[in-house]
C-alpha cells in the first residue's frame, strides 16, 4: 500500500505530469477528477507514455460519499491533492466558488485521510502565497504577505489548514509545495495544458498567438523597476515540476521527513523577464510572435523568484531542464493539439 497513491486532479496539467513520473517511479496510481477543467485524453496519454492505465474514478472531492467509496476501495497510504479552481482573474469575480470548492475538497480529503488512517498528504501550493515579498528570492521562511487573490487565499489558508490537521493528528505527515511558474508540456507531447476559452497565463497566450488562434500577445506592462522593465518570474519545467513530487512522496513514505509538516519552494531559482520568455520562445522554436505592450495586469506582483536551496538539500531535486527545452515542448504540445 506504501506504493500506491490517490491523485486528486490527476487528469489535469501538472496531475497527469506527476501521474506519469509516479508510475514511472513504480507507483500505482489512482485518479479522481471530475473533469470540470481537464479532460479524458490526458489519461489516454499517461497510457501512452506509461503503458499502463491508471485508475480513474470520476468524481467531484468535495463530493463526501463518492470519496468515501474510493477510500473504502482503495487502500493508499499517501494523496497528491491537485484538484482545485487556479484562475486568479475568475476568483476575484467568483470569489464563493474558490473558498467553497479549493477549501471544502481539501478538508474532505483530510477527514478522510483521518478516518481511514491515511498518513502522507502533499498539497499543490502555489508562489502566489508570498504575495508582493520584501526580499527576493524568496525563501521559505520568506513571511507571507496578504494574498492578492481569493485564489491566494484559497492556498494560504489550506497551507494553514494542513499544518493545524497534521499538528492535530499523529500519524498524519503533510508537505506543501510552492510552485512558481509552471510551464511547458511533456516530451512526447501527448499530454500538456488544455486551457479553457482564452489563456490567462504567459506560455498558452504564446502558443496560441503562434498557431494563429489568438492574433497577438499583450505584455502587460514594460514600466515595471525591472532590467527590461517587464515582470520577473521563475518558469518551472513542468515534467521537473513533477519529479518533485515524486520525491516528496518517497520522503514521506521512507520516514526521511523532518518535521511532519514541511514546505518546499519549486522553481528553477532564475529570474526571467516576460520579454525574456518570448525572445526564447523564439528563438526555440525560429519563428516570430506578434507581440505589443499593453497596461498593466492588475494584481501582477513585480518580480517573484524562488530560493531552492531547501529542496535541493533535503529533497536532493533540483530543475534540470533548459529553458530552451521547455520551450519546443511547449509549442509542439500545441501543434499536437491543433492537428
Ligand atoms: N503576461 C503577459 N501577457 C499575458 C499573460 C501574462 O504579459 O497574456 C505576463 C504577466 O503580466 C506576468 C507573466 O506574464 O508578468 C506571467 O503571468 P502568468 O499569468 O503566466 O503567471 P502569474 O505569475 O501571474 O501567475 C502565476 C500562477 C498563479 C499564481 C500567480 C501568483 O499561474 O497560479 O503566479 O504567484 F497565483
């Protein structure tokens, strides 16, 4: 059981990711999506790459008794809890929908993980728990600042959440995972982010722009005290994004944790600037974007970078692929998707 793991929101971007670097690791994996913003054929593609088909349950997490059944029927001793709303824009406008489902999903698999006595849970945080840090890069110990969002809130107050439910339950061990900025797709291109409607994020607005979908990307601002004067963020390989995971669960499922709940910044520990990106997005792939400065995006912090010491010391991860790489994957994972 020590080797199998429930995947909450694994047919989603970085849950079918961490699905095949799991099963390659000799993981068995359990699904539960509910497909609200991902799709079945990133579960065809885990096949593919994997050879093998995971498990899938259709079901929502905050639905309490059809997740009752999967832990009556599943014996797992660790849960990768992915399965959340992440549109910043959308949560400031909907911002019930956020709390209600990113906490109540949460907290139901918790409960649960404490009723069947489940012990290891890795959370998806998120960068945006900083908030507009004082020092950069951040570290860990970086204090919190006020969220910008009710999405920010959401993964504030589950970081919070998890810490109070692993204080309060002995045999319950908790990491949190601070993702920077996730992009690119898997070397095969068979599976990759499937954004819905118009992208919010950098690298999809980029591809798009590039198959002729969307006409021109916006930059969002070139006043910022930067070098170039766009924003500064820290672009996370998404296949090294899962491996992290892959390594948090063996740290939990050996003993080898330090403290029972613990917090890991993922990134590369490099600042690159938006027009950085579209240069390489560029260069990778030899063609030219149609681009233009635009205002501002509000709630944009200007510059957030992680400090990876922690996870290269303790978890012995650290990201590997170049920026180049992340960038051909990404548009052929787009190209694959438009055939
Ligand atoms: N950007 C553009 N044009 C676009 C989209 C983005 O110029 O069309 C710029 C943004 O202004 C920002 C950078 O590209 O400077 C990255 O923007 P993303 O939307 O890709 O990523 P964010 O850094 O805003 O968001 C990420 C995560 C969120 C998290 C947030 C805050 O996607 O989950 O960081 O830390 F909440």
């Amino acid at each position: 059981m020590g080797n199998r793991v429930l995947v909450t929101g694994g047919a989603g971007y970085i849950g079918s990711h961490t699905a095949v670097e799991l099963i390659n690791g000799g993981y068995e994996v359990i699904i539960v999506d509910n497909l609200s913003n991902s799709d079945r054929s990133s579960l065809e593609g885990i096949r593919k790459i994997t050879g093998i088909e995971p498990t899938f349950i259709e079901a929502d997490c905050c639905d309490r008794e059809a997740m009752r059944r999967v832990f009556e029927n599943y014996e797992f001793d660790s849960v990768i809890h992915f399965a959340a709303y992440k549109a910043v824009g959308e949560s400031v406008a909907e911002p019930a929908k956020y709390y209600r489902n990113n906490l109540d999903s949460f907290l139901t698999v918790l409960e649960l993980m404490k009723e069947f006595g489940r012990n290891n849970i890795l959370f998806s945080s998120s960068a945006t728990v900083y908030g507009d840090a004082d020092t950069l890069p951040v570290t860990e110990l970086t204090p919190r600042k006020p969220a910008t969002s009710p999405y920010g809130n959401t993964k504030q107050m589950a970081e919070d959440i998890l810490r109070d439910m692993v204080a309060a339950n002995e045999g319950l061990k908790g990491i949190a995972l601070r993702y920077f900025n996730p992009i690119g797709a898997h070397p095969s291109a068979l599976i990759g982010e499937l954004p819905r409607g118009v992208p919010n994020n950098l690298v999809p607005y980029i591809t798009q722009t590039a198959a002729g979908v969307r006409e021109c990307l916006s930059i969002f601002g070139d006043d910022y005290d930067t070098p170039d004067g766009s924003c500064l963020r820290d672009y996370i390989d998404v296949v090294d994004l899962a491996r992290a995971h892959v390594v948090a669960i063996e740290r939990m499922v050996e003993g080898k944790s330090r403290e029972r709940y613990e917090i890991f910044n993922i990134g590369t520990g490099r600042p690159v600037s938006v027009f950085e990106l579209v240069r390489g997005f560029e260069e990778a792939n030899n063609l030219k974007l149609n681009y233009r400065v635009a205002p501002r995006r509000a709630g944009d912090v200007t510059a957030v970078w992680a400090d990876t010491t922690l996870a290269n010391d303790e978890l012995g991860w650290r990201a590997e692929r170049e920026l180049r790489d992340t960038l051909r994957a990404a548009w052929a994972w787009e190209q694959s998707v438009r055939q």
